[in-house]
C-alpha cells in the first residue's frame, strides 16, 4: 500500500478493520514514526534540526516557524498538517491517522493529547478503527493537559483551559473548561 492511498481511506473516514492492509501499512508507519520521534525526544537539536525531523515525520516541506519542544510522541506522523507560528510544548502526543488540522498562530500547551481514532464499541470488532479528523483553527490555545478527541473543531480564538477533554466542537472565540469541556464565556478583544 503507498500513503497516498492510505490516506486517501482513512481521510473519508472509513473503518480501519484489524488485520485489514490499512491495518498492517499503519503498523509499518508506526515503527518509522517511532524511529524519527527517537532522534527528537534523545538527544539535543537545535530548532531547525527539530524542524528538519518535523519534516521528515510528516513528509511535508518545512515549516520555520514551527516551535517544537521536546519530547514530542506521535504513533504515525504523516496526517498532521500545521500552519504557520504554531508552538507544541513539551510532552504534546498526537494520535494522527485520522488527520490533525492545525492552523496559524496556535498554542498548544505541555502534555496536550489529541486522538483521531476511536476503537469500535462492538467486543466482537474491538480491533477495528473509526478515524476521524481534528481541525484546530487560526489563534487558538489548548492549555496544559487538554485531550481532544476524534471529531472535534476547536474555533478560531477559542481557548481551551488546563485539564479539560474537549468531546464536541468549541466555536470560535470562546472560553471551554472542564470535563467534558464546555463553553463558559465568549471571548472579547481587550486590546485595542
């Protein structure tokens, strides 16, 4: 199986059957995203070697404006899509088969987790997957320890506190706590 055409199914949100060739060429990626997140999380790199591994993790061109602080753990690597001035602190695990969205100018605290599978509910088909993606939209923050999970939009602005685990969509500009997240405020521009 090539990527394109992995990507191709897992981007229409199709089911990853356990054993299936989805299934297996995942697995294969698993163990080169493995390799490539050994080199950045075990020894020093300057910011553009990270964005050199970056690069060669997700097989798109470089971006110099990301800032990335390690250890960084992703278990595919080639469906995360980042925009400009973006920065991921330490501790950031991206579970990204089902593709991660992420726009310009957005934070992403220490230990943030964001996960776009989901194990089928059926016992008897437990080793199937459901990806879905998560669109992560411009000037948006997630605080330390926030998980999102498959399916979610985060809004443009939004701000997502410390701790929560964000299971629906947070519009634009607004303040979500909690778990589950919930909206608590909208946002409102103070500088001017």
């Amino acid at each position: 199986m090539e990527l394109k055409d992995y990507l191709d199914y897992v981007n229409s949100n199709k089911r990853i059957i356990g054993g299936s060739k989805e299934h297996l060429f995942m697995t294969e990626c698993l163990h080169e995203a493995l390799k490539i997140t050994h080199k950045i999380n075990n020894e020093y790199h300057t910011p553009e070697e990270i964005q050199e591994l970056f690069s060669e993790l997700t097989q798109t061109p470089i971006n110099r404006t990301l800032g990335l602080i390690p250890p960084f753990n992703t278990d595919f690597g080639k469906n995360i899509h980042i925009g400009d001035n973006v920065f991921i602190n330490s501790g950031c695990k991206m579970q990204d088969q089902g593709g991660i969205y992420i726009g310009n100018d957005v934070l992403i605290g220490h230990n943030a987790c964001l996960l776009t599978l989901n194990h089928d509910f059926d016992p008897d088909n437990r080793a199937d997957m459901h990806p879905e993606p998560i669109y992560i939209e411009d000037k948006s923050w997630l605080g330390s320890n926030v998980t999102v999970l498959p399916g979610v939009r985060i809004g443009e602005g939004a701000i997502v506190a410390a701790g929560a685990v964000v299971t629906k969509d947070i519009p634009d500009n607004c303040l979500a706590i909690g778990v589950p997240a919930r909206v608590v405020r909208k946002l409102e521009n103070d500088i001017e």
